[in-house]
C-alpha cells in the first residue's frame, strides 16, 4: 500500500503518521481500547483490517498491539504487525520507521532461537513456525524498503536493503523477482548499465512465462537505449512483443519499438540533443473507453487499491463531433520518469493491468515549443475528472 500511495495517491488511502520521529509510538490516546483488548485480538483485527485495505485501523490498532506488548519477547506477530503498520503509512519516513521495525524484531527473533524461549505457548500464533514466519514478514519489510528508497532516490540504500534479503534464505520466487526487478532498477538509476543489464537478463532466464519474465525483459531494452546498444533493445522490445503483445497496450509497445528505430537511425547524428527539462511531467495511463461506466468501474477497482486516478475525456481521434468521446484513466501527473516507470511495474505485479507512460508538457512550456512525442499539453482543451 505505501508503495502505491506515495506514488499515485499523496495525502490519501494510507494513514498519516502525525510523527516520523517515532514511528513506533502507540496511540496513547485509547486508553480504554488499550485497557480492554489484548494482543491477540489486536492482531486478529489489524489483520482483517489489513486484507480490507483498511489503513487507518490498521494504524490505530497496530499501535495498540505494540502498546500491549511493550514488555514482551519478540514474536512472529510483533514481524507481521509492523509490516503491516507501513504498508499503511502514506510518508515515506514513518514507513521507514515501521519497516525498520520489523527488520529488528525479526533480527531479535533469530538471535532468541539460540536459546529455548522461556514459555513457547506463550508466543501468539501458537503452532505457527516461528522462523518461516518471521522471514516471509522482514522479507517483505526488506523490498518494501528497497522500493521505497529507489523511489527517494537513494540507490546506494536500496541495494543495501536488498542485500540484506539474501541473509533470509530462502526467499519466495515472487518476493525475489520483484527484488531482482527493483535493483536492476537501482544499478539503472546509478548508471551501472551492465549490472542492470545482467541483473535483468538473469531474472528474464529465471522466471521464464512469468510476468516477471516480460518486465525484466522489457526492462533490459530500456537498459540497452541507456547504454546505446539500440539493436539489442530493439529485440528486446521486439521479443516481448512476440511472446504477448498485450504485455502493455499495443500503440505503447509499438511507440517504444518505433522510438527506439528512430534512435537508431540517428545514432550517427552529431546535432546537439535538446535539453531536457529539469523536472518532466508523465501520467500512466491505465486504460480508455468510449463508455464512461467502464472508466468509472477501473477507477473504483484503482481508488480500492489506493491509487488516485482521474478521468481524462476528449474527442476521439479524427472526430469533430462532440457525442464521440473517449474516457481515458489516469493517474499523476508524475514527476520523473522513474516513477512513472515503476508505477507502470506496480499496477502489472500487484493488480495484472497493463498501462504505459505518456509524457505532458508543464503548463509553463515555451510557447510553439510542441510537447515530448507522443505526450499531452495539460491545457489543452479537455474535460478532465478528479474522482
């Protein structure tokens, strides 16, 4: 949920920590609720909460677990509650904070194994198996944070994190494709081009017919346009096409194939590129329809899972007249291609919806300067819904 919220949704879904210098504070608060609930039915409800998506429960009565397990020994639970409490929080920092936490009670919980706990029974989640447990929790503590981090823009602290995942063997082949996927995003970001590419290339290898497999191959060309070696995107591209060409939406795939070309032909062109702009703008497109309940519908099934999408309605191409319209979802805008990216990855990994970047133009453009190919003036004269 953190991961979606700071990208599409800022200031919604999630809840707001009112500190990020404590993250772990309880909700002093309730004290009658704290009073009169123990820490096995906190657990059962935050983690109701959390499988309906209801963050701001699953803040407040995560708070009230740790509150009622100050003393305790380290659990499972105490893992699995703390993941969930930043899975809630829409600031980066008190997401941190509660992964942070989990980390450390899981790393506490490994050190505890070297002597037999003093009451077994005691542990909530009694039968449950104490180390599996609490791996597949930090685990996902761990990506959450690499995740986050790449997306702040602190490489150097991702690749830490996923690092650290590799010392909670053995990990899910789910959890570590999205891993493989996020530092090859890192080692990208930093411009270790053959890293990335090899790190994607694996992960193409490894999880063959997998979505997975097409985001890293897709992946890869991206790398390879960084690094210039335009053929070998321009397979890449091509492949991911052959395999599914509904991997992402037909005209985006065909864009990137037929940018790329381009590209290509010009390679031995020494004009001076263009600057670009410092701060560009992009929107990802989740899908257009010519009736506006299907939009209406996808926008539900986005708002559900925490995003905040829009509705964007225009004249369909080639049409004069106003009753033939076309209702585009969107969510951004975006600021940096690398978000943008990453949240086309996120909607395909967590919710099976194909999407793709599209470039805007900032409102303060040059006049006649024409936006980036295939991108959008955002005053333009369009009808467009904030749902």
């Amino acid at each position: 949920m953190a991961f979606a919220a700071l990208l599409a949704s800022p200031g919604g879904g999630g809840a707001q920590t009112e500190s990020g210098d404590d993250p772990t504070g309880a909700v002093r608060g309730d004290v009658d609720l704290e009073a009169t609930m123990d820490s096995a039915r906190a657990l059962n409800m935050v983690r109701e909460a959390y499988h309906e998506a209801d963050w701001t429960v699953v803040d407040r009565i995560g708070k009230v677990f740790f509150a009622a397990t100050e003393a305790a020994e380290p659990s499972v639970a105490g893992v699995e509650v703390a993941y969930y409490l930043g899975e809630a929080q829409t600031e980066t920092a008190a997401a941190l904070g509660w992964y942070g936490k989990a980390i450390a009670e899981a790393q506490r919980l490994r050190r505890g194994r070297e002597q037999p706990p003093r009451s077994e029974a005691s542990r909530i989640g009694e039968g449950e198996s104490l180390a599996p447990g609490a791996r597949l929790f930090v685990q996902k503590a761990l990506l959450a944070s690499a995740e986050l981090q790449y997306l702040m823009g602190t490489e150097a602290e991702a690749l830490e994190s996923l690092n650290q995942l590799g010392a909670w063997r053995p990990v899910p082949d789910d959890v570590g494709a999205r891993a493989d996927l996020v530092r090859g995003w890192a080692y990208l970001a930093v411009k270790r081009y053959r890293d990335a590419e090899q790190t994607f290339g694996l992960l193409h290898d490894s999880a063959r017919g997998t979505a997975a497999d097409l985001q890293a191959l897709f992946a890869r060309g991206d790398t390879r346009v960084a690094r210039g070696d335009l053929a070998g995107a321009l397979e890449d591209y091509r492949q991911v096409a052959r395999v599914n060409p509904d991997f992402l939406p037909r005209a985006a795939l065909s864009s990137r194939i037929d940018a790329t070309t381009d590209k290509k032909r010009a390679q031995e062109d020494t004009a001076s590129p263009a600057t670009a702009p410092q701060n560009p703008l992009f929107v990802v497109q989740v899908g257009a329809f010519a009736d506006p309940r299907l939009a209406h519908d996808l926008v539900t099934r986005l708002e559900r899972e925490g995003y905040a999408p829009t509705i964007l309605t225009e004249r369909a191409p080639g049409t004069a007249s106003s009753r033939e319209l076309i209702h585009k979802v969107r969510l951004g805008p975006i600021t940096g291609r690398r978000k943008a990216d990453a949240l086309v990855s996120d909607l395909w990994m967590r919710l099976g919806l194909g999407s793709f970047v599209v470039p805007i133009a900032p409102l303060d453009s040059p006049a006649g300067e024409p936006p980036a190919e295939g991108g959008d003036v955002l005053h333009a004269p369009i009808v467009e819904e904030s749902l």
